[in-house]
C-alpha cells in the first residue's frame, strides 16, 4: 500500500513547476556551483562550509524517505533548473518548516522565489495536511523577508543578534502560517 506522505507531488504555476529532486536530472555541477556562490548564500549558514557534488547528493538524499520534501524549481519557459525549495515535515505535530533558493542569480528579481513559495505553503496547508507551515531568515535578507510578508505569513517571532553577519550581529526573524478554519 502507498504512504500518502512519501508520494511524489509535482506543483504547477504560470511559470514554474516544481518536482520532486531527482538526483539524475537536478544533481549537477550547476547546483553545487550555487551553494559555493558567496553571493546567494551571504545570508545562509551554507555560507561557511564548501559544496561538493557528494555533500549535495548527502542532502538530497535525506528527502528521499519522506515526510519532508524537496523540489527542484523548474521554468516552464525553458525547462531550466533555476533552484530549489524544501520543507522539514515535522507530521507529529503537523508543522513544515521551508526553506527556498533560487541558484541562478540571472533568475532573482522575477518573482520565482514568491511564485514557488505560494504554491508550495497553498500545498502544504491543503493537500499536504499540515497544520503550520515556519520559516526563517536573517533581518537583512530583504527579498526573503518581503517573500514571507507577501505570502500573508505572520510574525511568529525573533531570535536578537543571533549570527554574525559580516563581523556584526544580526537578528533572525520567524514567520507563520496556518490552515484555514
Ligand atoms: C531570497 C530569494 C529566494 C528571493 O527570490 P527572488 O525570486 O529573487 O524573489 P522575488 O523576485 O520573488 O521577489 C520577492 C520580493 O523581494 C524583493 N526583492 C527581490 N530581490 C531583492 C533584493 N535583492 N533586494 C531587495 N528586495 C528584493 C522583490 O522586489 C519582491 O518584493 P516586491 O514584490 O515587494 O517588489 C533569492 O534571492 C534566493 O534564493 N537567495 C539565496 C537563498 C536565500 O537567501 N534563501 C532564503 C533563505 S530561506
């Protein structure tokens, strides 16, 4: 018999669709080159470690078994692999903590990174079953900040000068949303 919660889910948007990682199509040396780009991960703890095509296959593999999630965010234009987008599935308490990048910096500033959020917290607070979707960034990160306030999360709270962000202290702030009802 199938788990419901380990079966592939594929999103759809009017620009973007969302798969489930797989490793043969998305494991490329374009995606490990992301993770070591300073510049997309400057508000990320990725920022401190060095990427391999291994460390990235560790990760992914890690979503493998489900509860938690990870899809490789494609352009239906022209079928690039333009980032990822992953959600921590806690099921017990019915909580998805998510987490988005967007590799190709080409690709910032066109709405990609909120498209793929709403579609992804729609599912999750639907389909998905989950009762409180969570997500988090450093207070300097203003594109993500924005992407959480535009997807009508709430403020769920902030941990004050909590990593060291070019030598100073930064804030962290958490957002939140439920299910409906
Ligand atoms: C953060 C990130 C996901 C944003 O994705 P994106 O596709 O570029 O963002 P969008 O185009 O959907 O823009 C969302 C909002 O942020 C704003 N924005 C985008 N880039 C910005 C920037 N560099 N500075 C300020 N605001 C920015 C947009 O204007 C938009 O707000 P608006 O509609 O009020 O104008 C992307 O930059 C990224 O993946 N960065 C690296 C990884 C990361 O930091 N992930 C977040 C941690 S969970």
């Amino acid at each position: 018999m199938s788990d419901a919660s380990t079966d592939p889910v594929i999103l759809t948007t009017e620009r973007l669709t969302l798969r489930p990682f797989d490793a043969a199509r998305h494991l490329t040396p374009g995606y490990v080159a992301w993770l070591n780009d300073p510049e997309v991960v400057r508000y990320s703890e990725q920022r401190h470690k060095s990427h391999t095509l291994e460390s990235c296959r560790a990760f992914t593999e890690g979503f493998d078994q489900g509860p938690s999630r990870l899809w490789a965010i494609e352009r239906l234009e022209d079928g690039a692999h333009i980032g990822n987008i992953h959600a921590d599935i806690d099921a017990r308490n019915g909580l998805a903590d998510v987490a988005v990048l967007i590799g190709d910096r080409d690709a910032w500033g066109h709405g990609y990174g909120l498209e793929a959020w709403n579609a992804v917290l729609g599912w999750l607070l639907t389909d998905g079953e989950i009762r409180k979707v969570v997500a988090g960034c450093m207070k300097s990160n203003v594109a993500m900040v924005r992407i959480m306030q535009k997807s009508a999360m709430s403020p769920d709270g902030e941990r004050k000068a909590h990593f060291i962000l070019d030598g100073q202290p930064e804030d962290i702030v958490f957002c939140a949303k439920f299910r409906a009802g």
